[in-house]
C-alpha cells in the first residue's frame, strides 16, 4: 500500500486527537475527524485552528492555515471514514468504549484499511481481542505535543501482522518523525517502562531522606538533561568509554530498589486528588501563576528543544 | 567564611581537573593548580589554554583569555596551596593514591579550608576516613564539561559538618551551578544512581527481544529528552496531571526487572575490551569518522543546551 497521499481518520478529538489532526494536516494529508461528542466535536474545532496557530508561529508551517481547510473534515458521522487508509483511534482509555469505536470504524472502513490505537493504558494484544480483522490493528504512540516531538511508538501486537506495522513505520518518517517498531507488545511502552524504573529508584531515595525532588529534578535537568536530547542511554555509554560500567553495575545494581508496592507519597496524592499543576497541588506546590509559568515555559521549550534536536539528525552522525 | 574572592586549589590535572582549573578561573577566582606528575602537569598548561578558548568560541568569556595568566598558578608543589581556602581533589578513582594526596594537602593548607573530592566511585564516607580533619571533607561531583554545565552535587560523608557544605552550596551558585546537596552519602550519586535503574531495566529489554538499543535510545531522545532539560522527573510528572501514575505503577513495578548480575551484553563488551567511541567497538559500532561526527556534535551541543537551559532558569518558573 502506498503511503504519501493517502487519507487519514482520526477518531476521539480530545487534546490529543486535536493535535494530531493538526500533525496529520501540516504532513500534507487530507484527514477525516471524527467524534461522537458533540461537545467534544465541538470545541475540537478551536483546538486545531489553536494548533495550527501555534505550528505557524513555530515556523514550522508550510503555506498558509487557511490552505489546510479543503483538506479536513470534521463529522460525528462514521461513515466518513469510507475511503481512508489509516483511521487512528485516540479516545478516552477506557476499553468498553475503545471496542465499541472499533465496531463503528470497522463497520465503515476497507478491510485492508489499517487501525492504530493511540493507548499508553491497555496493552494492544487486549484491544486486538475485539477486532473482525486483528492482523490490521497496531499501536501509534504519540508524544505530545504531537507537531513538535519526533518520537513515535509503533507496536505490534500478538496478532498484528508485521508488514501492516512496517508500512506505518515508514509513513511515520513522512511525518517528521524518528519512530520505533517494537515486535512485541510491552506494557507500558519504552520510555515509559524505562521512566518506570527511575520513579521507583527516585521515590525510594526520597523516602530514605538520601535526596529531595527537587535535588533529584536539578540532577535531571542539569545532568541528564545535557545529553539526554543528543546520545540516548546507550550512545552515551559509548561515548564516555563503556568500560567502567560493569564494576558500577556489580555495586549498585544490589542496592537498587526493587519495591511493588506504590510510593507512599503517590498513595497521599491520590487520597488528596492531586493532580500537580493542573490543580496547584502535587509533587511539588504551585501558585496559579508559577502554574501558569510552566505551562508557558513548556510551550515554549518544546518549540526550542525540537529545533535544537533538528540540528542533529541521526543520520548525519552514522 | 567569606566564598567571592579566596584562592580555589585543584589537585589533579587530567580531563577534568584541567576543564575545572577553566570554571573556576572564568568565575573570577585565583586558582592555584597541582599535579605531581610532571607528564600531566606539561599537559594541562595546553588543555586548560585549550578550555578557555572554547569557552571563549562559546561566548561565555568576559573579558579575555590573556587576563586570567596572573589569576594561575601551575605547579607540582603542593606548598603553593598554603592560602588556599577550598582545595578540589581530582586525581584517580583509586583510594591509596587520594589517601596520599589527602595527606600532602592536609600538611599545607590552614586547619579550616575546605577539601572537596571530584570522586564519583568511592564514598566519601570511607575517603573520609583517612583525613586528620575529616569534618572539613566532602564531594563536589562535576559534570563534564565542567563550565558548561549547571549540574553540581555536594554530598557530606558521615563525619562532614554540614555548614561547610552549605557554604560549598552557596559558592557553587557563584560558579553559575545549580547544585545539589545530599546530607547522607549515596553509593552511585543522584544522576547516576536513577541512570542505573534505567540501564537495568534497558538491557532487560533488550535481552527479552522487546526493544533494541537504537529503539530504546529513540525513545529517550525525542521523548525524555523533550522534557527533561526543562523539567526533571518529579514536576514533570505534576505537569502530566500526576494522578494517573498511581494505577500505572500498581501495573508496572512488579513487572520491572529486579536483577542483581551485570547484563551478559556487558559482559561481552569487557570481554572484548571495547572501550565505545574511544576504540569504535561498544553497544553500537562506529567508523573513525563516526566517532569523530559524535565527539563534535557533543562539544558543540553542549553549549547549545546550556544556552537553551539558561533561558528557563528555576528562579523565573517558581
């Protein structure tokens, strides 16, 4: 199946679905959006010119916004969807509702047409369960924003058919991005089951007294976050000569936390319905203008750090 | 004890001694720098000439290079330390060799200058333990290079009286750091230590066929690494709305990888002494020029992500 020029469904237009219109449009394909919410449905209108707004004012729009108007269809009407290709699924995580979508998209779509689910919740084996054609069913993890993060996780699952996830995979690069293919289904996905590891370690540190979030956030940015953007894990590894590593790794690796159980401190935010900056109490306190500051300041870092990472692509350095 | 203006000794004049003899004296400090060994000693007059006019090509000199020759003291007698009040030891990452050096500082400075160790394999707890005034001791870790990071983690030994390191905590401010200060000693530091736990769960993935080194490092690149100069961990998590984390990690963290051994991969790798870029052979291999393109692209984003940091400074956010 070809890729370029072929339409694209969206189904859900929540803050990501939204987005990712607005990613599909700018990558040059005509987009189909759908959502069975009228509410949803129509507030997503705002969101996406909001967007594409935003996408401009990046410098990362080619042609006017106007321009992008023939190219998109906003409908609660699955039927819609008949001559797309690809239809990706990015509603609420919630299973019932994902596999009542399924039955909607299925019923209205080409039985080649591909299906990819937006999830970080429920492995993709599990989604698949519910489909008439399984082997066309694969996962497409977006990073949000979704125009300014090149990252991409495609994943298989257990009846996928390979070649379905290869096509995607290959399409994602026509969308700027620098995807990954993982053959297996994995709960939690990479970069999310390797962060899984570091909270575990950091809320045992923080618990034992050893470090605070914010010396544990300073090291972070200031450490990691120095070569984090360019090298990756193991590149970096590489790059500072490898060979000590296996002496630190027969001391530390016995001393790391290996804990089940939920950090007591994540147990006191959910009893206190913490949800961070978005109601001024989490990890961390936040008045309504340092609130508002971060959010600022994360709009426009994406921005930066996604033109500072442009200045080194991978392919210019293997 | 005042901090602006007293005499910075370093001990040690390889990679990182050399790079942080440059910090210090673009920080305005008189520097008085010691090696005794006469090959390393010939060597680091050019490498610190060498930091300074990356410093300068930097755009993070003031004034010129010329003008900090009278600020510099380069010798191989340890007498010259006596009006020192803050010594930085950087020599070897061998116990025997510091304990001497600790002896030759210890017999030349005044009873209440600081001794601080680059070290970041052994505790300070048990380098401590060799000084005649271990109260005075304590670790300043670095990272490299060292003027072009804002990462600094001061951690006290059992015996450090914690005003010293609070007054290393103030001055390294005046560096331009944002440093830590851990109050109990931890084997592997902060950035580290969180690093481990991800290389343990990394190479697990690896080994199980769910995602390959390029796939994992992707992962970090475009997706950690969009957040994490900015953020850190903790208050990206309070960004993401936090309290979805609860039922992931109830999902996640019994099935993190919880070994003890070193990763076969990394036993092969010290097998075949592969030493990453250095020797082209490691977790990836490289051509000569491709160990040339990454070196470069290193030293010069660096200074890019510094720059860009420097624009989301924590004072401004909270």
């Amino acid at each position: 199946m070809e890729t370029r020029n072929i339409r694209v469904g969206v189904v859900g237009l929540g803050l990501m679905g939204s987005s990712i219109v607005a990613s599909l449009l700018i990558a040059g394909h005509d987009v189909v959006a759908i959502s069975p919410l009228p509410d949803e449905l129509d507030a997503s209108a705002n969101r996406i010119q909001s967007h594409l707004s935003h996408i401009e004012a990046s410098g990362l729009l080619n042609g006017s916004k106007e321009g992008y108007r023939e190219h998109f269809t906003l409908s609660a009407d699955y039927r819609q969807l008949a001559d797309c290709g690809l239809v990706l699924e990015c509603v609420t995580e919630v299973s019932e509702i994902k596999k009542s979508v399924y039955r909607q998209i299925e019923g209205n779509i080409h039985p080649e047409a591909i299906i990819a689910t937006n999830t970080s919740a429920i492995p993709i084996s599990v989604l698949q369960k519910s489909l008439r054609h399984p082997e066309r069913f694969l996962g497409a993890h977006w990073a949000e924003p979704s125009y300014l993060t090149r990252f991409m996780e495609i994943t298989c699952g257990e009846k996928t058919v390979l070649k379905h996830a290869e096509w995607l995979f290959e399409l994602a690069h026509e969308w700027g991005k620098e995807p990954t293919l993982l053959k297996k289904d994995l709960r939690g996905f990479v970069t999310n089951r390797l962060m899984y590891a570091v909270y575990r370690e950091a809320f045992h540190l923080e618990k034992e007294g050893v470090a605070s979030f914010e010396d544990m956030d300073k090291a972070f940015r200031y450490d990691a976050g120095s070569w984090m953007t360019l090298m990756g894990v193991f590149r970096r590894m590489d790059f500072t000569g490898l060979s000590d590593y296996e002496e630190i790794f027969k001391n530390v690796f016995p001393k790391l936390c290996n804990d089940k159980e939920i950090p007591g401190i994540m147990q006191i935010m959910v009893r206190d319905k913490a949800k961070g900056t978005q109601n001024l109490h989490g990890l961390y306190s936040y008045t309504e203008e340092e609130a508002r500051k971060w959010d600022e300041a994360f709009a426009r870092f994406n921005t930066d750090i996604y033109k500072l990472a442009a200045q080194y692509p991978l392919n210019k350095l293997i």
